[in-house]
C-alpha cells in the first residue's frame, strides 16, 4: 500500500465475506477505533478465530489464531 500502518490495507483489493487462503485479513488492536491494527494471510478459521500467516506474531513469522471478533475486514487481492 505504500504505507507503515496494517489498516491501509482495507484501501485496496477487494472486500470478501469469502475469505480463501492467501486473502488479506486485517484486525484492529487496542480497539476498533484506533488507527492501530495488524495484517497477515488467511490460512483458515474456525467458529469464533481466525489463522493468519504474517510476521511480527510472537515475534517470528508463524501462523497464529485471533478472535474473529477483532477481524476488520477480509480482503482478496486479485
């Protein structure tokens, strides 16, 4: 996107309630007003979390679960 913040990727691609492997997911962190968020790839999700590959996630890049409450948006790139 250009720029150093996880929420300008809801900029770009489009909005899917679909996500597939290697969509983009973005999730808001401290609350969802905040600018603050986090960025990584939809692996897979389960009733109440979603696994996202992406780096900066216990420190090293792994896939990790988060509430799919704190899901912004999915996006697919192409």
């Amino acid at each position: 996107t250009g720029k150093l913040n996880a929420r300008s990727w809801l900029t770009v691609g489009k909005v899917t309630t679909e996500p597939k492997p290697g969509d983009v997911v973005v999730l808001w962190r401290s609350s969802v007003d905040s600018w603050k968020g986090h960025v990584g790839f939809f692996i897979k999700e389960t009733e109440d979390q979603v696994y996202m590959l992406g780096g900066n996630q216990g420190n090293q890049v792994q896939i990790a679960p988060y509430a799919k409450n704190r899901v912004l948006n999915y996006i697919k790139l192409s």
